[in-house]
C-alpha cells in the first residue's frame, strides 16, 4: 500500500510517499523519471521505517514558485495512481 503526504510550511513543500519493498521499484522509477524532466532543483531522500517500509520524500524551497511544485507532486501522484493524499 502506498501512502502519501504533502506539508507545506513557509520556508518549503514537501511530498512524502511510504511504500512497500514490492512497490520501491515503481515508486522510485516513477518520483525520479518525473524530477529530472523539471527543471527545479528538489531534495530527494529515502527513510526506512518499520515492516519493511520505506518513505522516498520529495522537498522544494520556498524560491520555487508552489503551483509549479504542486503541478510535479500532482503528476507524481497521478502516475503512482494515489487518490488522496494526507494534508
């Protein structure tokens, strides 16, 4: 199952998404794919949390215009056919 979450703070936005070690490769493929046809400049890192999960987290800072930011975390989402999203 995947899971996302969007925050949203003064100084930065950020997508996180948790998932299971069956959909790192999809995930993974489909977060970067996505980043590098941008051309902003995000913070990627990866977190391991328990049971086998891991968390890929997304980060732009406050100099990037957030519709744009907001345009890639949608095209991320859509393309790892997440519904909703924690806010």
């Amino acid at each position: 199952m995947i899971d996302a979450e969007i925050k949203s703070e003064e100084k930065y936005i950020k997508l996180a998404i948790a998932y299971d070690k069956e959909e790192k490769e999809k995930v993974c493929f489909e977060v970067e794919n996505i980043i590098k046809r941008k051309q902003e400049t995000s913070d990627v890192h990866m977190i391991k949390i328990k049971d086998g999960r891991e968390v890929i987290v997304v980060e732009y800072c406050s100099s990037i215009d957030r519709r744009e930011v907001g345009k890639i975390f949608e095209e991320i989402l859509c393309q790892l056919n997440i519904k909703k999203c924690i806010n």
